[in-house]
C-alpha cells in the first residue's frame, strides 16, 4: 500500500480535498486502484448532527455514514464507494481508545495520546485502506486528507501519526502533499512568505512535505517557484502551480500540465503507466444549450447543496446543456421569479422554516407545467401540496411540522429515538419500480438501489386516496412509498431518496438526467 497524505496550511477552505481527489483522478486515469480517507479534527463522532450552514452538506456513504462533503468529492472523482471507515474523527478515535481502556485493554498503561492515540490512528488508517475493495480489485494507493490548518491544536495528534507513519514504512511508500495559499498583495504581486511559514511549521512538527502545491488566483510565476523552492526545500519541479479553474472537474487535467503526476510516481516509485483520457473528453466537452434552474431553498450557503449541485452539472454535460442554477430564497421569492426558470427544484431539509415557500413552488410547478424535481422534503412537501390542492385538504402537513392532516408521518422504528446521531433512515435502500412509468423510463429496471436520508414517509392511510387523485407512486420499498410522478405533466417526479449521492461525472443519476432534459425541452418550447 501507497499512502499520499494531504496537509493545508496558511487558512482553511483551500481545497485539500479537491486537490486530493485530483491526485487520485491522475493515478486512476494511469491504472492504479485507490482509496481515499478524509481526517476531520472535531470531536463529533460524524457529520449527521453539525449545522449544514456552518459545515456545509452532510453526504451519505453506501452504508448510512454522514460524513464531510469531501467524501462526495472523492466518490466522484474516484467513481467508488467508501464506508464509515473512510471517514475519521477526533471522536470516533477517542471513544474507541477510551471504550479499550474500560474493556481492560491498557491495562497497567496511563494511557496518553502517544502512544495510544496515534497508535489507534494509524492501525485505523492501514486497517481501511487494507480493507478497500473496487469491484474485486484491493486498493494500491490510500489518499490520507488531514482536515485543518497545520498548526490548529485539534491536528496535533493526527499529524504526529503521520509523522510516525512516514518514519515507520520504507521512503517509497509514503509521499506529503501540503497545500498552501499564495495571495496577492494590494499591487498584485503573489506573496510566497505564508507558504514559507505554513512549511516552516509543517517541519517543526517533523514533518516535510515532498510536493507543496500552490492554490492562487493566477498560474504561478517562474521566480515564485524558485523562491518557495529555496526556502522550503524541495524540488522546483514539485512546487505546483495550482490556479483557479472553471470547474473542478478540470483540476486534475491543470495540475497534469503541472507535471504533478511524474513527480508523485518518482516520490512513491511507482510505474509510469499511459492515461486514460476518457475523463478530461467528458468535462470538457462543448455545450450546445443552456437551461435555468431554480432551487427553492432555505440555506443562502450553496455548499449545503453540493451534491445536488454536482448532479445537475453531470446530467447537463450528459445533456450538452449548461445548467445555470439560481437560488431562489424560500421565504422572499415571488411568482416571476418562478415564471423566468425552465424548471424548479425543492432539495431536501429539516425544520419548518421555509416549508410554505416549497409548497408554493411545488404547487406552481404543476398548475404551470413547468419540470419539477423533489427530493426527499421536496418529495413530502409535494404530497402535502398535492393533499392541499387537489384532495382539500388545506390544513396537510407533515407530522414533523405540527398538527393538522398529517399525510406525512414519522417512520414507525423512529417513534422511539432519542438519540439524533446517526438515527435516521440512512443509506443505501431498494426500491422496486413500476414499469410503464417515468421511473421506469429513466432507470431501465425494476430494482434500484439508492441512498437515504430521513425520518418521515408518506402516511399509508392516505396513499389509496391520493393515488385515486392521479399521483403515481412509481417506486416503492415495501409498503414505502419511494418515487412519486404525475402523469400528463412534462416532468413531475419526486424522490424520498437522494440520487444525486450516487451521481457521477461518466454516471449522472437518472432522475437528474431526465429533469434536466424536460428544463432543456422546456426552454425550446418556450422560444
């Protein structure tokens, strides 16, 4: 096994992750097998629980774990599935040395963060990255992202892992990647002392990086290598230029002009292989149309929505069709704000803030033919304004909002939780789908598998009465109701599911590829 570790320093929101899943995008393009960790440094157990404002999208892996956007971005770079494993937190770290302790397993030891902490860090780092399969293959090389700025205290214990991991294994299995900042100044010249500092603190710890990658807002000048060169002591072949792209999807075919990839197979003494270029022909490819989409949201933070985000670009590449996103305010947007959009989508959420705006949206949509996409709340609050609007029943609601005709319930093994961490209805799920249908139209197949993400489900006292109606309950899991569309309306179909979790670049998800294309077909008829 080959580990790359990704470090940042100078500030946070940098890109480790983006620049990892590049790393990983440029050695899969060449053949090699790779997995992917991702070090967060909080005391939460996972993600499932933060704020999505304040931390950005909760992704959900295959097997339920909520965990940080960058797994997202690796999945989709790397076309793989990681696990809860993949994903490593302060928390999760400190209770399982701690539940060793109370089993008796130090027993005679003080335990302390050296050696028992770094130790559970590394086996746990080896442990998944041993474990990793891709379709039969094992993994060949695991992208170690160590969450954080070099320096910040909550680190500390995770970088001395590395620094003993880089110690312990032979020279060629192990290379450091740091990432750094270089700004430009008030006259705008690109300053080099952060990243000199940012080194200069990464080697007090022990450790010293073997390629420094540069994220600036231009292609970084010759003399600005040199000089990081110099001072930070590395090759100048391995200071990478790492300038803003259009897409992220580009960055990969950036940083291999950069020369990233010679420099990574030298450092690990891996075999210099022929690139597949099948991945840098999809994100370049031409558009030919454009179409407007609105999301109808409560969060003004668009990292809330990456994946969705993410699935409408892959689906419009699929398409040759620039998807342009607005975001629409669920509690300010008006009618000709909706007027102007080829489509409208409602993501998924918690709390009622914003609930009136969703239904109202919902209901525009299809009173107007205009191509509508739920997910998970988005496919609730479509059978509350279903209910509302064409059964009468004005006072529909679901049951997490309140009293009143609750078409939507809490799922029947949530009656009893308490606790909120990792509770949910969460990962992957089958769903059976309906021939003769618009689900069945996009996927191809009966039996599907996609992720989830929630307590609530469409009450089965009502579903005869709303099916009788004219909704269509396309999808099911059991007698859960999973895929909802309207027939005689150009695209009206909504998911309890989230399949924008599952989309990929090569692989858009079927439900995003059909809204897509009716928000192009709209568009055409509106001209």
């Amino acid at each position: 096994m080959k580990y790359i570790f990704v470090t940042g320093g100078v500030m946070s929101g940098l890109g480790k992750g983006i620049t990892a899943a590049s790393i990983g995008r440029i050695l899969k393009n060449r053949g090699y097998q790779v997995t992917a960790i991702k070090i967060d440094p909080y005391l939460n157990i996972d993600a499932g629980t933060m704020n999505p404002a304040q931390h950005g999208e909760v992704f959900v892996l295959s097997d339920g774990g909520e965990v940080d956007l960058d797994l997202g971005n690796y999945e989709r770079f790397l076309d793989i599935e990681l696990t809860r494993p993949h994903n490593i937190t302060t928390g999760k770290i400190y209770k399982t040395v701690i539940e060793k302790e109370r089993h008796g397993d130090f027993l005679g030891s003080t335990v302390q963060i050296i050696p028992h902490i770094t130790d559970e860090i590394k086996g746990h780092i080896a442990k998944t990255a041993e474990a990793f399969e891709n379709h039969g293959h094992k993994a060949e090389v695991c992208l170690v992202e160590v969450g954080g700025t070099v320096g910040d205290i909550e680190s500390m214990p995770f970088l001395e892992a590395v620094r003993q991991m880089r110690g312990e294994l032979p020279a060629q299995d192990t290379a450091l990647v740091h990432v750094t900042l270089v700004p430009a100044d008030t006259m705008g010249d690109l300053k080099t002392k952060p990243t000199q500092h940012s080194v200069k603190a990464l080697r007090e710890l022990g450790l010293r990086p073997d390629i420094i990658v540069c994220r600036s807002d231009r292609v970084l000048p010759g003399h600005s290598r040199r000089k990081i060169s110099d001072f930070c002591d590395v090759p100048i072949s391995a200071v990478i230029s790492a300038a803003d792209a259009p897409d992220i999807y580009q960055v990969p075919m950036e940083l291999e002009k950069e020369g990233i990839a010679n420099v990574i197979l030298d450092t690990l003494g891996l075999e210099k292989r022929g690139v597949d270029s099948e991945w840098y022909h999809t994100v370049t490819a031409e558009y030919t149309n454009r179409a407007t989409i609105g999301i109808v949201t409560k969060y003004g933070i668009e990292d809330v929505y990456l994946s969705i985000k993410e699935a409408l670009k892959h689906a419009g590449r699929a398409l040759s069709t620039e998807v342009r996103i607005r975001w629409l305010d669920a509690e300010t947007f008006d009618d000709h704000d909706l007027a102007e959009l080829d489509g409208i989508l409602v993501p998924g959420g918690f709390g009622s803030r914003g609930v009136p705006g969703k239904i109202r949206a919902i209901q525009y949509a299809r009173e107007n033919r205009i191509p509508f996409l739920g997910i998970c709340l988005g496919f609730q609050m479509a059978v509350v304004e279903f209910a509302r609007d064409v059964l009468g029943y004005k006072d529909a609601i679901s049951e997490e909002f309140g009293p009143g005709t609750q078409v939507i319930a809490i799922l029947p093994e949530q009656e009893e939780v308490k606790d909120l961490g990792g509770t949910m209805r969460l990962g992957d799920c089958q769903v059976d789908v309906a021939t003769g249908t618009t689900a069945w139209d996009l996927y191809g197949k009966t039996g599907i598998v996609e992720r989830h993400r929630h307590r609530y489900e469409v009450n089965p006292e009502y579903i005869e009465e709303i099916k009788t109606a004219g909704l269509v309950f396309s999808g099911k899991n059991g007698n859960r109701m999973e895929i909802l569309e309207l027939p005689g309306h150009p695209f009206f179909f909504a998911t309890q599911f989230h399949p924008e979790f599952r989309s990929r670049p090569t692989r858009p998800s079927p439900p995003y590829l059909g809204f897509v294309n009716a928000c192009r077909e709209n568009k055409e008829i509106k001209q």
